[in-house]
C-alpha cells in the first residue's frame, strides 16, 4: 500500500483528472468557492436537462470550465438563434455581421 502524502497529491500538469473543476483548480492553484455556488438551472425531465446544458454550455463558453458540449449534440444551427441579437431585425446588422458574432467551429 502506498502511504498519500502532500507530495503525491500533487497531479502533473498534463494529467487529466475526472472532475474539470479539479483540474481548473489544480491548474491556478486555488480553492473553488462552493458556498457561493448556486444552480443555474433546473428541469426534472431528462432530455430537456440535456439540451438546457448544452445551450447553458454554449451560451457562456468564454467562462466555462467544460472539457465537451454536454451529453446531447444539439446541432450547430442552433447557435445562431442562441446568439442572434434580441433587438428585432438583428439590430441593423447584416447576416455576414451577426456570422461573425457566433462562436468558432471546433475542429
């Protein structure tokens, strides 16, 4: 049996743990804030919590610490209605112009 100290407790940096808070975590080196934690959604249906999350992944991207787009693949259409203006007629933007506010295709 191998005794757990401090030291091995330390992950690499290219080691991939289960959770990506603990990576986050691990990687700037501070402690999550789980008390001021809060829900951001909730649906007690299975498939509408799917695509809620994937949409909840898309929508705040730049300050997720997802690794994937969540457990359903809501097809890339959608995101030009998750990120279309709300003003109506696109706010005197043309098509190529609201193209341009979508997030970047993963290859």
């Amino acid at each position: 049996m191998k005794a757990y100290t401090r030291s091995t407790s330390k992950s690499p940096a290219t080691e991939q743990n289960k959770s990506a808070v603990t990576d986050h975590a691990i990687s700037l080196n501070h402690v999550i804030g789980w008390v001021r934690a809060n829900v951001i959604d909730r649906k007690s249906n299975r498939m509408d919590r799917w695509i809620r999350e994937v949409i909840h992944i898309r929508k705040e991207q730049d300050k997720s610490m997802n690794r994937d787009e969540g457990f359903y693949q809501l097809p890339r259409i959608y995101d030009y209605l998750l990120f279309a203006t709300a003003t109506p007629g696109g706010g005197g933007q043309s098509f190529r112009q609201r193209q341009q506010l979508l997030p970047k295709r993963q290859q």
